[in-house]
C-alpha cells in the first residue's frame, strides 16, 4: 500500500487519501496528482451530509 496523503486542499484537517493519487516529479520538483478531484469532493461531502458528527 502506498503512503497516505493528508488532503488538505479541501478545507478539513482530518482527510487522508490511500488511493487515487499519484506523486509526480515535475521541471519544478514533487507534485501530487489527484485523480478526480471532482469526485472526490463530492464524496467527501456526501460522508459528511450523512454522518453524524
């Protein structure tokens, strides 16, 4: 299993990713590729509209 990445980029402290993400070197150093941020994001709010806090 790959390393986890702590997304952060969707505004919440507490999200981490073991899949669809891709480290990348680029001319200007490492990069992370997300797969599809849309859906993504989508999941990410459906987990939190349905889920008691």
């Amino acid at each position: 299993m790959s390393d986890l990445l702590h997304y952060q980029s969707c505004g919440l402290a507490n999200v981490w990713l073991c899949n669809g993400f891709e480290n990348k070197q680029t001319p200007y150093g490492e990069a992370v590729s997300i797969a599809d941020v849309e859906g993504l994001h989508k999941a990410i709010g459906l987990f939190i509209l349905n889920h008691e806090h």
